[in-house]
C-alpha cells in the first residue's frame, strides 16, 4: 500500500511543476507584451489651450454635447437611434388647447320664461330679442321666445348640427299657441281622472302640447316606478295623438309649478335659474348658518340654491381670516382665536395672559398668525 501510495505522489508532483513553469512564462510574456505596447503607443495630440475662460466652457460644454450620445449608444438597454437622444436641451413645453377662430352665426331660444337658453341657426333671418319663433327641435316644431338676437360664437362652443329657425311668429302661430295652452289645461284634468280610474302611485305635474299638436307630453312625480302602459293606451284613445309621460324629481316639480320662498320671493328656480347647480351642507357651515334641514331647505324639501350664491366670497375669506382655536398676536399680546366673522374681517381673541376679561375683536388685518389651527391638529 505504501509503495502504491508513492507512485500516485509522483504524477501530482510533476504537474505542478509543469504548472508553475506555465505560469512564469505566461507573466514573461504579458511583461513583454505590455513594454511593446508602451514602446508602440501613439502620444496623444496635444489640445490648444484655450486663451481665456469664455472659450474654456465652450469646448466643455461641446465635449459634453459629443460624449452623451456615444455613452447612451453603449448602453444595450437603449434601443433608440443615436439621433433621437435628447441632450441637455429642454424638452418643448406644450401649448393649451386654444378656441377654434371659426365662428357660426347663432340666434338663442327659450321655450320657458325660466328655462335654458338653446342654440338655433337663424335660417338667414334677423331676430330680435323678446320676439318669438317657430323652430325645429327633436320632437316637433315649438314655439319660443328670442333670448338672444343674432349673433356670431366660436365652433367650439356649439353642438351641431344645429337645428334651423323655420319662421318668425306670426299672429297666426300666436293664437295657435294660445290655443294650445288652454287644451293643455283641459288635457291635465282629463289625465288626472284616468290616473284616478287606474289607481296608480303617481302626482300629476304638467301637461305641454308641442306646436304642431303632433305630440302630447305629461310630467308626473312618483316615490317609485310605475307601470303606466295600460295609462297610455287610454289616453291615445281619448286625445287622439302620440302620448309621451315622463317621471320628474321634485326639485323639477317646483320650477315647474312655482310658488314663494321663505324670503317672500318667487322661486330662484321658476323666476330665473336656468340649471340647477350642487349644494352642499359644506357651504351652510361656511355661512356659520344654522344646520337645522327645515331652515336651510326650500319647499322642495332639499338644500336651498341660494346658499350657492355668496359660497366663493365667504370661502375666500375664509381663507384670509384666522380660523378658530389659532394662536395671535395683537398689539395687546399673544390670545387665542374664540369667534371669527370673514365677510367683515374681524375675529374675537382670549388674551392668555388675562383670561377672565372677554374676548377682543380685532381686524385680521392688524394681528399676527403664530399658529393656525390645522398646523395644531397636526402636532397633535
């Protein structure tokens, strides 16, 4: 066993040596190698100094220009063309969207005293405004008045295709109309019996005949849906012409019948309001008015649309008044904020070093805000 041990001693020994030998004459080689490149190796030319400092960044900021793109063309992620990098060029800014310069000539019809104002081509017509019109609209000829005379508005502004103005109104279509109105009356006391005869969940509201008599429409209010198909038929049969019955809320309900406000005034919403716009008990709280829904809200039973009106004078006040719970400084000392009034720019402060006397008002305008009431808050 020794001896065998021996012989595999012998071959072990031998190639390391062998590999040793290797190694000095790899070493040998890449010294010579290394002599003969530094012997062979071109200087580089040399570079013109530049005279002066203006020149110096010059041929910095051209050497930068030059070594992006070469270091991005490296890169194997960058799959783009060595022409569309971006240097240390801003990229351009984008321009608003501006109106078109086109304009269409436009006339501005009403079909209620109250309700939107639609747009109408006047048919190579010149109407003045308070004068009433035939036009063509979705279902039928109606009859409006001229809220708005001839007039030229940007193309963006307008949804077309607009509809055509068919004449101004003569005596004849006045008397027409007139006619219409008084079988509109007739037509909502008939409805209403038969809604009674169906017994159906429904309130009616109004009944409109289009000009042309072509179709007769009906409102209705209703906590549901109902089935009112059997209704149709019966009516059809009675008025002789195409029936339409449409489900209303009730804040439309009281634009269309009207009535008196808690100001002793007319509807915002029958005597001028166009839309309805959002309310919210957000602008109550604002107004520091009273939170109470049967004070707040109008005959319809929602929120009151004036609380809309003064909404972005108070919220900017708001904004340059002190809230409460913040710290001030006043000419009398350092207090905090106990009641503020924006719309008059005052604001009630405690005096810490004299808490038993009452709040000061003071103008907002006159104190200094140490710390507001969300940075508070936020503390906390």
């Amino acid at each position: 066993m020794e001896q065998e041990n021996n012989v595999k001693e012998k071959p072990t020994e031998a190639r390391n040596k062998e590999n040793n030998q290797n190694r000095a004459e790899n070493q040998g080689s890449s010294q010579n190698k290394k002599r003969h490149y530094h012997k062979h190796k071109r200087k580089p030319p040399k570079k013109d100094t530049p005279q002066n400092d203006a020149e110096a960044s010059i041929q910095q900021t051209e050497q930068k220009k030059t070594a992006q793109p070469q270091k991005n063309a490296n890169k194997k992620s960058y799959s783009a063309p060595i022409d569309s990098v971006v240097s240390e060029e801003k990229a351009p800014v984008k321009e608003a969207p501006t109106k078109s310069s086109v304009t269409v000539e436009v006339v501005g019809i009403r079909f209620k005293a109250s309700g939107k104002t639609y747009y109408f081509s006047p048919n190579e017509l010149a109407l003045s405004k308070g004068s009433f019109a035939i036009v063509e609209t979705a279902r039928g000829l109606e009859y409006g008045e001229v809220a708005l005379a001839n007039m030229r508005v940007s193309e963006d502004d307008i949804v077309p295709p607009l509809r055509p103005v068919v004449r101004a109104a003569t005596d004849e279509d006045k008397k027409h109309h007139a006619e219409n109105k008084k079988k509109e009356e007739q037509a909502f006391v008939t409805c209403n019996e038969r809604i009674m005869a169906h017994n159906l969940d429904m309130k009616l509201i109004d009944a409109q005949y289009t000009f042309d008599n072509t179709k007769l429409l009906f409102y209705f209010t209703s906590s549901g849906r109902v089935d009112f198909r059997e209704l149709v038929k019966d009516l059809a049969s009675v008025f002789r012409t195409r029936i339409e019955l449409r489900q209303i809320g009730i804040r439309d309900e009281a634009k269309l019948i009207g009535g008196l406000g808690m100001c002793g005034r007319p509807l915002c919403c029958s005597l001028f309001l166009s839309d309805f716009g959002q309310v919210s008990i957000k602008m109550a709280k604002e107004q520091n008015l009273s939170l109470n829904s049967n004070k707040i809200s109008g005959i319809c039973g929602r929120l009151m649309c004036c609380l809309r009106y003064e909404h972005e004078t108070y919220e900017y006040e708001i904004k340059r008044t002190p809230p409460v719970d913040s710290t001030v400084k006043t000419e009398d000392g350092i207090g905090t904020v106990t009641e503020i009034n924006p719309l008059a720019g005052t604001i009630k402060v405690r005096l810490a070093d004299k808490p038993e006397i009452q709040p000061k008002v003071y103008h907002r305008d006159n104190v200094n805000v140490i710390q507001k009431k969300s940075d508070k808050s936020n503390e906390q």
